[in-house]
C-alpha cells in the first residue's frame, strides 16, 4: 500500500481557456512548497493533483502541511493506492482507516466512480465497502448524515484512492496569476491579512515597511520581519523593503498642520510605495485599511490619500471590522506576532484631535506650506535607502 496526498482544484478548473496556466503555476508552485520535504512526484489528472512519495525518505506529513497552505486548491487529503479490484479496496478501507474508525461511533463509506469502465456502481460500491468496516468494527453504526468518520473511496482512471474525510484548504487561485502587488505592511494586525487576502486572489506580493529609528526599535523591525516570515507560508517568497523614512515623518511633523498629519504621512508613504513598487513590477499597492477604523480611514480621508498617486490601491479589509480581521489573523498564525507592544511609525507623532473630514483643498494648502521639493528629495532618499531583504519559504 502506498500514501500518497491528493490535493482538488477549486475555481481554477473552472478557468476555461486560461485554465492550463493556472494548473502549471499550480504545479510550480506544489513542486517548490514540497522539494524541501524529500522527491516527490506530482502529476494531475482529472481535476486532482497528486504528490506521491518517489522513495521511502520522503516527508509525507510535512508536505501534507505545506500543499495544505497553496491557494488554489479546496480540500486535500492522505489516501492509500489500491488496485481497482474490489476484494482489495474492502480489506483497505477498515485497515488504513482503522484509527479514524477506532475511535468513532457512527460512519459512512462515499464512493466516487469517475471511470465508468469500472463494473460496480457508486452505490454498490458503497454498500460493499460498507459490509467490511461494519463487519471489523460492529461498535460502529451507519449515518448517511452526519456520520463521525466519512470512508472515501474514489475510482479514477488508473487507481483506485481510499481516504476519509477530506481537510478543507485554503481555496482561491494560485499566487502569481494575478500580477502582483506591493502591500504597506505596518506589523499591526490589519496588514498581514489583507496581503494573506490578496494573496488567495492570485497576487504575488511584495511588502514595503516604514521604519523611522529612533522612535522605532529594533524590536519592532524584527516584529515586521517575523509577519513576512509567516506570510511566506501562503503567499511563497518575497521581497521586503524596509523604508527609513524618519527623516520626512520629522519634517512633515515640524512644517505640516498637525490635525492633518496622519494624512499627509499617509500621502507621503503611498508615494514612496508607489516608486518602490513600480521599479520591482508591481501593479498595484495593497493596504490593511477598514472603513472608519480610525480617523484616517474615514471615506474622505481614503478619496484623498488615493489621489496622490496613480496606482490602484486595494483594501481587501475595508468592509470588515477588527474581530473578523483578527479572526484571520488567528487562523494564519500572525495574530500573537502582531499584538506585540512595538511601535510602528503610523503610531508615532499622531496628533490628539485628527480631522476626521478632511477636504482636499485642506490637504493641498497644508501641502503648499510646506518645501514640497524638499520633502520630494527626502522621500527619493528614503526610498533609494531602503534595505532589501528577501524572505524566503523555508
């Protein structure tokens, strides 16, 4: 008997005649999360791709782990090979899902038969399958319903596959087939999802962190490091630009109108993001932004930040409120790591009473005042110190 993973395609299947890019991106991107773990083979066949052990080393559970993170796929399982001979499917099923049924009060055997070749039907193979669980574990009953244990047995073209319950993975298209995008990663709790969110929409991503020593510490540019670390695991490698932007956060502090100060940070940051990100390729610039979090993220005060550049700017977070926010945080592991009491410069210099309806008139009177020059020279200087540092799946 041999174990092996098999991974179902979601929307991709459905992509029509751009469908073959998305399965070969699908599969570069499988190949790449599971060469760490052993060789494996992965092939696809009728909308499922399979990453099967090539020699006895390989590290089928950490690559469970790793293809269960790929967007692109809906539900992935571990499942023994059987020869699609019935005899031998039946004296399988209760032997390679004996844990699962050990510990199980009721159970259910679903049956899939895509080659119509095979002489039993879905049904009767269920019946069969069915007999032979009930006959090694009589503690067991049968609930068609909401059964405990769910005994899978699919017959596909070449094999036959038992399995129980599928897991449910994380869905979407595969990252890379969207373009890609520069998110503002802050190291609060907002950021990291919205790049996790883009992420599933098919975007290769890339971050851009303001860094503004000293009223940064080197604890919160570790922080912003970490996030990237974890996001990695969805979104696979990526470049990380960690902006020193202290000396235009200061300047805009000592010359700007400070009711307006957040904003025109905000205008300046997007700026530079927009510079860093069109030189690496990116189309776009991707914020953790919800509607009227803060006084910032009011409809007016986002109009305006946006029209300082001519980038489009993506909020996937914008309609949701901090427990949904924080609830993916969770589920990605970047919520313990963004809730570290660290300063961020979006959290320095803020001022006690921001305008919450800022007009846009405001704004560029505010901007007027200032040596935009100048301010344009420390902003090209911030961006051309900006250090790289590539992240890396490990």
């Amino acid at each position: 008997m041999k174990e092996l993973i098999m991974c179902y395609l979601g929307e991709t299947a459905l992509k029509g005649l751009n469908k073959s890019n998305f399965e070969a991106r699908l599969m570069r991107e499988v190949r790449k999360r599971t060469e760490s773990c052993g060789n494996f083979k992965t092939y696809k066949a009728q909308s499922v791709f399979y990453v099967e052990p090539a020699d006895e080393f390989a590290d089928t559970d950490r690559a469970f782990d790793r293809v269960k993170k790929i967007f692109g796929f809906t539900h992935i399982s571990k499942a023994r090979i059987a020869e699609k001979d019935m005899d031998k499917i039946c004296k399988l099923a209760p032997e390679y899902c004996a844990r699962a049924l050990a510990e199980a009060k009721t159970f259910k055997v679903a049956a899939r038969r895509s080659d119509k070749e095979f002489p039993l039907g879905s049904l009767e193979i269920s019946k069969e399958v069915g007999h032979w669980v009930l006959e090694a574990y009589p503690h067991l009953e049968v609930d068609v319903k909401k059964p405990d244990v769910t005994v899978m047995v699919e017959i596909r073209d070449k094999s036959a596959y038992v399995h129980t319950d599928k897991v449910k993975a994380r869905g979407g298209v595969p990252v890379g087939t969207s373009g890609r995008g520069a998110i503002m990663l802050s190291g609060g709790i907002d950021s990291p999802v919205a790049a996790y969110m883009m992420a599933k929409r098919g975007m290769d991503i890339m971050s851009v962190h303001f860094a503004s020593p000293p009223y940064t510490s080197e604890r919160a540019r570790g922080k912003v490091i970490t996030l990237a670390e974890k996001l990695t695991e969805y979104t696979g490698d990526m470049n990380l630009f960690i902006v020193p932007f202290t000396e235009a956060q200061e300047y805009i502090r000592d010359n700007g109108v400070e009711d307006l100060f957040t904003i025109l940070m905000r205008r300046s940051m997007l700026r530079i993001t927009a510079r860093i990100a069109e030189k690496y390729g990116a189309q776009a610039i991707v914020t953790g932004e919800s509607l009227g979090q803060v006084a910032s993220q009011t409809i007016g005060a986002l109009a305006i930040t946006d029209a300082t550049v001519d980038m489009p700017i993506f909020r996937p977070c914008i309609g949701m409120d901090k427990i949904e926010i924080s609830d993916i945080a969770r589920n990605i592991d970047t919520f313990e790591t963004s809730i570290l009491p660290y300063e961020d410069c979006c959290t320095i210099f803020t001022p006690s009473h921001p305008k919450t309806k800022p007009k846009m008139s405001e704004i560029l009177a505010a901007e007027e005042k200032m040596d935009m020059t100048k301010l344009a020279r420390l902003e090209e200087k911030a961006r051309s110190e900006r250090e790289k540092i590539f992240i890396k799946l490990r």
